[in-house]
C-alpha cells in the first residue's frame, strides 16, 4: 500500500495550524519562536511532498527545502539574539509587555 | 510791418506769468531774486504794451477793422470756443495805463515791502534783521499773476477768456489783502486782514455769479463770446433787443435788457459799486501797494472796462426800451456823491482814497449810463495814474510816520515807555510832513489836484469835465448835479487830507521824525505825478480855447472812430462854458473850504475833528459808513449764520440719525448672518470634518495595540476570510 499525497498535506496542515497556533497564543517569546520553526517544517514537509508526487525529476524542490532550512537557521540564531538583546534591556521576553509598535 | 507789431499782443500777459511760476517754484527762498524776477517780466510786459498801444496810436485806421488773433481752444459740437487776442482803441488805452501803472508798481513794492515794521521782531528775527518783508518773494508772485490777470483781461478778445482772467484777478485780490493774515489789532471792530480778504472775496462773488448768468444767455443767444463778433453785429443786437422774455417779478424784459442787468451787476460788484462797496475800505487791509495796484487803479476800473466793452449792447438794450442805461447812470452818480460824503469823515488815510475811489469809478458808472462812454474810459485811464499815485504816496506816508515813531521810540522820547497803539494810518496822527518829506508831499499834492480836479493844469480836471460836460449837454441835469456836488466834496476831502498830512505842525512824535521814503518809492510817484499833470492833454477839448487847438483831444478822437466799428455813434460835447464853470467854482470852492477849515487854523494834537462839532450826528453816521456794514451783518451775513446752525442741527438730528440707522441695521444684518451661516453653516462644516476624522481615528486606533500578535491573527482572519470568498469571486 502506498501513502497518497493527501495524507502528508493533511500532516503538514495540522503541523502548520499548530505552529500558528503556537505563534498566536504563547506569551514566551522563545515558544513564539518554536511555533515559527514549526510552521517552517510544515512548508518544508509540502514541498518535499510536492516534489516527490508531481515534480520527481526536478529537483527545485529539494533546493527549495535546504534553502529553508538555512534560512530558518539563520532566522532562530537572529531570533534568539533579539530576545536575549530584549532580555537584557527590558527584563522580560514576554510579547505582550513587547507592545513598542504601537508608540 | 505795422501788423505785424500786434502778433506779439499774446505775448503780453506771458512775462508775469512766467515770472510768478520762476517764483514759486524756484526763487521763493531767495528774496531779492524774487523780486528782480517779478521786476524784470513786468518790464518786459511794458515794453510789450506801449509797443503795440503806441502802434494803434500812430495807425488811427486801425479802428476800422481791429486786430484779432485767434486760435481754437475748446471744441464743443458745432461750437469751437477761441482762444484770443484783439486790439482795438480802449485795449490800447488800457494797455498803455496798465503797463506803466504795473510797472511802477511793482518797483514801489520792493522797497515799500522791505519794512516788516509792523511785524513783532521777536516772531520774526530774519524779517527784522534783512530789513524784507518774510512773505517777500510770496508778495511778488502774487502781483506776478495779478498782472497776468490785468494784462490778460485787456488784451482777451472774448468774454469767457475775460471772465477768467476777472477771476484769476478776484484770486490775488483775495489773497493780497489776506497778505498779512497773521496781523490783529487791540480793537476787535476793526476788520483784520484775513476777514478782509474773505469780505472782499465773498462780496465780489454776488456780483459774479450774476455776471456768469449773464455770459451764460449771452452764449445762448449768440453762440460765441467774441467781442467783434457779437457788438459789431448790428443785425445780431437789434434781434437781442426786441425779443423779451418773462420774468417773475419784473415782467417781460428784452434779453439785451436782461443780459446787460446781469452783466452789469459782476461790473457792480467788481468796481465796489453801491450796494456791494463794502469790500472795498477794507480792502485796504492788504499792503499799500496792493491798494494801489488792485484796488484803484486796475482790477476795480475792470469793471468799468467790462461794460465799455458791452456798451454796443447797452445802448441796444436802451434802443429796446430797457431801463438798464438808466440803472447803470443811477448806481453811478449815486455812488459818486454817496462814497464822497462817507470820505468826508473818515480819519485813516486810505480809506479817504478808497471812498474816493468808489466815487470816482462812479463817475466813470454814471458817464457810461448817460452814453458817454468815451469820457468814463478817458477818465478810467486818468483815473488810474493819479489813484495809484496818491496811494503810493499814502504808503510812503505811512511809511515815514511808522519810521518816525520806531525812532521816537528807540530815542525815548515815546509817551513813557507805556505801550499804546499807534496807527500810523490816522491822519489826526501827522501833520508838518511837507518838510520831512517833501517829495511824497508835493506829488501827494499834485495827484490830489488831479483827483479835485483842479482847473487847467490837472489831468483830472480834464477828464472829469468831459464827463460833466456830456451830462450837461445831454440834459442829464439830475446826473450833472449830483456829480457837481461829488465834485465839490471830492475836492474838500482830498484837500482835507493834504492839509491834515502835510501841513501845519506835526501833531505826533512819530511825525515829528518822519524821515522821506528810499528812492525806490519816490521815484515811482515822481513819475506818476507827471502823468496826473499832463496825461489830461490827451482830452481837451479841440474847441476849448488856447490850449484845445495845441491838445486835439485825440484819445476821444480815436475812441469814437472805435465806436463807429461797434455802431456807437457818440457826439463829440461842444465845449460850454456854463457846465465848465460851474464845475471849476465847486472845485475851487471845495478846495477853499477845505483850507478854511483845516489849513487856516491847523489842528493840534489830540484836537478832534472840527467836523465832527459842526455836522453833530451827521458826523457819526458818515464815520460808520450809513452803517452799512452793520445792516449787511444784519440782512445778510446773521441770517447765513443762522441758516448754517440751523443745517448744522438738521444735519446732526436726521441725517446723522439716518446715517447712524443704517449703521445700526448693517451691524445686526451682519450678527445675524455670522450667527446663521458663519456658525452653524461654515463652523460646522469644518468642525464636522474635524469630527469624522477623529471618529475615525478612535476607532482605527484600537487596531493598533502594537502587539505582533494581535497583527498576525487579523492577518489570518483576513486570509480566512478571503479564503470563503474565492467560490463567490469566480
């Protein structure tokens, strides 16, 4: 028996609802970020789905799926780097005390 | 080339002019320049003047078709008004007294105006320390474009040019008695200057106004002001004179008759006739040489000039049936004998030759009113010559006595030191001045001669008898005798003035060191005495005997060629030794009275006026004018008052509450639109903008609460939302 398509779509969508749901609802910076990467993963788990069902020849996909990886890499080490830099100004990293937009 | 001589006739009144525009403009800082300046064009005028007169003097034929010389000046539909000159007989005559008359004038002013003696030296330190009137170069302008105004209203050959000129005249009349506006006197009855002037200007105005009505039907009638054009046509005049027209009160007159009325009454009012003479005495207010100039013998005998020149329509007019010739000979030997009584009385020096003036302009009235115009122009002219000497020697007069009391006051042997007026015009204040200034004197004496007319050797005699002798001979004996009396007292006031002046012992300290007058005032006077002598040759009659064969009586002559280009036919008098007597007793014995009184016996000092002991009350009504001047302020000027307080209350009760209605009305006008539209249209307009905007704002603001979650979640809900849309978009 073979695994269909739909399957992994329905994976990546509940992995990517709580990925969001993690970004909307958590008062920790860090878990906001956590949430992100999870969302990230969701992406990365299409895409390799993609490629493998429609696209098997072509290998952008899995181009596509490296090029996320490091940008999330990249994006968790400046994410962390602010929050420590929040941390060190503010003494909290809870985003509801991190409202400065609105000023 | 003879002709030729008279284009340069436009040129005449130009030197004053351009001299009073040089003053004002440009000289009117440096005194002495001023006068040179006014000194110099007056010159020129006179050279100007007695080359054309002289020219029609010597070319009689002249008469028969007079120079005019036109140029259009205001067009008006089919009517051009010109702009010209003309010359005929009487503006020859006029220009040959004028411009040596003018001249002498103005040389007497220079020196008689560098005496600021009656001027307070600490208000004026310059005036005092130059030695020169402060208004000196003013005073030479002024007289500047009074020349221009004389000149100009000899030579104009149309009356609307005339008029002007008559008014730029009634100008500098006002403005040069007004001269010494500043000054006062102790006695709030005596006229100051400045009223002076306004009388003058204001009296006068009656006069003119007629006169302009009068110019005005003039027009009508005959579509131009020409002088030629309209008295040397005959047609044109018979038409005036028989055609009448109605008027309330008088009736239906002929419009020659009406023209000439009105005509006459500018000339009434110009030449101080009775009843608008009351300007005149006070018009000597102004500087003596002013009085001599405008107010004897020139601007005043305009007015004789004018109705010689409307004679033509006079004496249509009397052709017609109108009175007006008899009017004009009524107001003129009334005048004469009525302004002789008052000179009688009168104890200021010029007002003695002012009465005398409008006297004798009466004559010149009642000559022109009995046809004898050639005898009022003859007498205008000689007129003229001895007038403005005796005024000019009553200014060097004046003069002396004003010098004598500085000096009797600067040598302390005053009354004390204690400061009274002293009017250096009052004749009760001289006295002995032959010795100390003999020149002055003995011209003094010989234009009072001719102003008496004293037999033979005077030119005034020659002049007045003519006019006698033409109402004699016409058998007009009310006219003959009531100038016959004017004789008789124009003889005994002149004389009463020189024997008062110059005679006796001088009754105050200030006559006492009378010193003669500069060179420049005596010379003047020299040589008018000799015209006053000699100028009546030009009058005698060719059939008096011995002297009328030598004489030829040209100037008559001339004038009635004249008159044949204007239709006047005027016989020459046949001399008659009757009227000529009698006129020769009354002046002689005018004269004899006089000393009687005033010679025999000289007064003292502080000795009152013998007169005044013999004539009782008689004596007061003449000193106070008949009290004219109180009736005119009675009848003329209170009612102007009054009506001007009672506009005043008029203006102040209903147009100011008119006025402060309207206002009252505007401002609630305005309230109630600011509070309608401005408040509530406008206002919220802008406010309800302001309004929305901050609604808005609340509202949109609670959006941003700067949390990056809340911003993702709308994000979300918006892709949800757009997501549910796609199946209705497609």
């Amino acid at each position: 028996m073979t695994v269909p398509l739909s399957w992994y779509l329905i994976f990546a969508t509940a992995l990517f609802s709580l990925g969001f749901f993690g970004v909307l609802s958590r008062r920790n910076a860090v878990a906001v970020l956590m949430g992100v990467e999870l969302m990230l993963n969701a992406v990365n788990v299409n895409l390799v789905a993609f490629w493998r069902y429609l696209t098997p020849t072509d290998l952008s996909g899995q181009i596509f799926v490296v090029f996320v990886f490091t940008v999330a890499a990249a994006e968790a080490a400046v994410g962390l780097a602010l929050m420590i830099s929040i941390y060190r100004t503010r003494k909290t990293i809870n985003v509801d005390e991190i409202n400065d937009l609105k000023h | 080339m003879s002709e030729s001589i008279f284009n340069l006739t436009w040129l005449i009144p130009l030197p004053t002019a351009l001299a009073f525009f040089a003053i004002i403009l440009f000289a009117n800082p440096k005194k002495r320049l001023s006068s040179k300046i006014a000194v110099g064009g007056v010159i020129i005028a006179w050279i100007l003047s007695w080359a054309v007169a002289i020219m029609f003097f010597v070319n009689p034929e002249f008469t028969e078709q007079p120079f005019d010389l036109a140029v259009p000046w205001i067009p008006m539909g089919n009517i051009v008004f010109h702009m010209g000159v003309a010359v005929d007989a009487v503006t020859a005559g006029m220009l040959f007294m004028v411009g040596f008359v003018l001249t002498m004038i103005f040389i007497y002013s220079t020196g008689y105006m560098s005496f600021p003696g009656h001027l307070d030296p600490e208000k004026y330190p310059d005036a005092a320390k130059e030695g020169l009137d402060p208004r000196y170069s003013r005073f030479f302008a002024y007289i500047s474009l009074f020349a221009t105004g004389m000149l100009g209203l000899v030579v104009a050959d149309n009356l609307l040019m005339l008029f002007i000129f008559w008014e730029i005249m009634g100008l500098c009349s006002y403005l040069l008695i007004g001269f010494w506006f500043d000054k006062s006197y102790p006695d709030p009855k005596q006229i100051t200057p400045k009223a002076a002037g306004l009388k003058a200007f204001l009296t006068t105005r009656v006069g003119d106004v007629l006169f302009m009505m009068g110019l005005i039907f003039l027009f009508i009638h005959a579509g131009d002001l020409n002088f030629q054009n309209i008295f040397a046509n005959q047609e044109f005049l018979h038409e005036l004179s028989t055609t009448t027209v109605n008027l309330p009160f008088f009736g239906a007159v002929t419009w020659a008759g009406l023209i000439s009325m009105l005509i006459f009454w500018g000339a009434i009012g110009k030449s101080a006739q009775f009843p608008l003479h009351v300007w005149l005495p006070d018009a000597m207010e102004g500087p003596t040489p002013v009085s001599a100039l405008i107010h004897a013998a020139t601007m005043v005998s305009a007015g004789v000039y004018l109705i010689v020149r409307m004679s033509p329509l006079f004496s249509a007019a009397a052709h017609g049936g109108s009175g007006v010739m008899m009017f004009v000979a009524f107001i003129g030997a009334f005048t004469a004998l009525f302004a002789a009584t008052i000179a009688v009385a009168q104890k200021d020096i010029k007002k003695v030759l002012a009465y005398s003036t409008i006297s004798q302009l009466g004559y010149m009235f009642a000559a022109l009113g009995i046809g004898a115009w050639v005898a009022a122009i003859i007498h205008l002219l000689i007129h003229a010559f001895f007038k403005s000497l005796l005024f000019m020697g009553s200014g060097s007069v004046i003069h002396g006595v004003h010098h004598g009391h500085e000096h009797a006051h600067a040598h302390g042997h005053g009354e004390g030191g204690h400061e009274e007026y002293f009017d250096p015009q009052d004749m009760f204040n001289m006295g002995g001045l032959l010795k100390r200034m003999p020149i002055t004197a003995w011209t003094f004496i010989i234009g009072g001669a001719s102003l008496s007319a004293f037999p033979l050797i005077t030119a005034g005699f020659w002049s007045k008898d003519e006019i006698l002798a033409h109402a004699w001979a016409d058998g007009h004996m009310a006219v003959y005798w009531t100038l016959a009396a004017g004789a008789f007292l124009t003889a005994f006031y002149t004389f009463r003035q020189i024997f008062l002046t110059f005679f006796g012992s001088p009754r105050t300290e200030a006559a006492e060191h009378a010193p003669e007058s500069v060179r420049s005032m005596t010379w003047p006077l020299v040589a008018l005495a000799f015209f006053a002598l000699f100028g009546g040759f030009v009058a005698v009659p060719e059939d008096f005997p011995v002297v009328g064969g030598l004489a030829s009586d040209f100037l008559a002559k001339l004038m009635e060629m004249q008159g044949e280009f204007y239709g006047l036919h005027v016989a020459p008098a046949r001399f008659d030794w009757t009227p000529a007597l009698i006129s020769m007793t009354l002046a002689l014995s005018g004269i004899v009275v006089a000393w009687l009184v005033y010679g025999w016996k000289p007064l003292k000092a502080k000795q009152p006026d013998p007169l005044r002991r013999w004539l009782g009350p008689v004596y007061t009504v003449l000193e106070n004018k008949y009290y004219f001047d109180e009736l005119y302020y009675f009848i003329a000027v209170r009612p102007t008052l009054w009506l001007a307080s009672f506009f005043y209350l008029f203006d102040r009760g209903v147009i100011d509450r008119i006025v402060n209605w309207v206002g009252a009305f505007n401002r609630w006008l305005a309230r109630t639109l600011r509070r309608w539209i401005d408040e509530y249209i406008i206002d919220g307009a802008v406010n309800g903008v302001g309004l929305v905007t901050t609604w808005t704002g609340a509202v949109v603001r609670l959006i941003q609460t700067g949390q990056a979650q809340n911003y993702l979640l709308i994000l979300l809900l918006s892709v949800v939302i757009l997501l549910l849309l796609i199946p209705f978009g497609s």
